[in-house]
C-alpha cells in the first residue's frame, strides 16, 4: 500500500465529501461566535486545548509545519479578547507569531502564513 499526502491548504470544494462540506459549514458558524480568553504567556499547544474544549472542534498545530520545524509548540502568546467573534480573535493570538488558520480535513489547523513571493 502507497499513502500519498496532499499538498498543504484546503481541499478544492468540489473535492470534498458532503461530510467535509458540513463539517467546514459547522466550523465557519462556531468561527463567527462571540468568546472571550486571555492569555498571558501561554503555549501554544495549551490554546490549542483550550480551544479545542471551549469550541468542541479540533484544533491541531499544522504537522507538517511543525515536522520542519517552523512551528513551535512552546511558543508563549498573550492576547485578550471580550466578546470578540473566534476568527477574529485567532487571526489577534496568531498575527504577532507569524502564523494564521485555516479549515482542512474537519479540524482547524493552525499554520504558518505564506511567504510572500519576491516581486509581488
């Protein structure tokens, strides 16, 4: 048996079983509600938890980010949000470390942004 990865990102929606196409509505909607947290030099991988409990969907640190080594769990983050939509208040936590998120496989993953492309 040969297991090929894909290439990191979404998956094109019209590639995805109704189960994902469900599984991301249900992820976008729990990405609009208002939270609050604060963190105060807090791991990443203990808000990863943290979110994973307060929102009831997985959030993962992007495996192959961390297998390069681009990702740290142990990174510390501090943020404060009141009554501030999850997607808004991951893109505050996320910004200042160089990381964002994005929905792929039924679990949010946390990952690096994309570099920029010379030129552009």
């Amino acid at each position: 048996m040969v297991v090929r990865g894909r290439k990191p990102g979404p998956a094109p929606a019209e590639r995805l079983t109704e189960t994902q196409r469900a599984a991301a509505r249900r992820i976008e909607k729990r990405l609009n509600m208002k939270i609050n947290f604060e963190f105060k030099d807090k791991p990443l991988s203990e808000v990863a938890q943290f979110l994973h409990h307060l929102m009831l969907e997985s959030f993962i640190l992007d495996p192959v980010a961390r297998k390069a080594g681009l990702i740290d769990p142990k990174i510390p983050l501090t943020a404060s949000v009141k009554q501030v939509p999850l997607g808004e208040a991951l893109q505050k936590l996320l910004d200042p470390i160089g990381m964002t998120y994005t929905i792929r496989d039924e679990v949010v993953v946390l990952t690096m942004k994309p570099k920029a492309k010379p030129g552009k």
